[in-house]
C-alpha cells in the first residue's frame, strides 16, 4: 500500500512538471494552474476526499475492535424480533 501511494505521489509529480514545463499542447492551460481558486478548490477536494476514506477505514477498524463480532454470532441473526 505504501509503495502504491509513493508511485502515485511520484507520477503526479512527474505529470505536473511535463505540463509545466515540457509538453508542446498541454491538457491544462498556465492559467488554470496558476490561478489560485482552481488551486484551493482542488486542494479542498483532495483533502474532503482523503478524509471520507480515512474516515472509513477507521470506522470498520473501530467496530471489528470494539463489537464481538465473530462467524458463530454472524450465523446467529434474528429476523425482525423473532428470538
């Protein structure tokens, strides 16, 4: 997973300077990227999004911990009230 995310940090890096720098028709224009509320917004994106997935791995983290879940009580579900 760790090496996942160095790839992906590495390839956006490599993708960012090719179309500042290198690209003869880059896909996104020098003004896009220099303007600032196209930065906060993606910015602002990227964080919202980390945090949902974050915020959902910790999440079942936390419950298999915490509740006493196991295959036996899993089998064991009651229908609507029946005992």
């Amino acid at each position: 997973m760790i090496a996942m995310l160095v790839v992906g940090a590495v390839l956006l890096a490599c993708f960012i300077f090719w179309e500042w720098k290198l690209a003869a028709a880059p896909m996104i224009t020098k003004n896009l990227i220099n303007n600032r509320t196209f930065l906060l917004a993606v910015t602002i994106d990227i964080f919202y999004f980390m945090a949902g997935s974050l915020r959902s791995l910790w999440w079942s983290s936390y419950v298999y911990v915490v509740s006493d879940w196991t295959l036996e009580s899993e089998s064991q579900t009651h229908i609507c009230g029946e005992e």
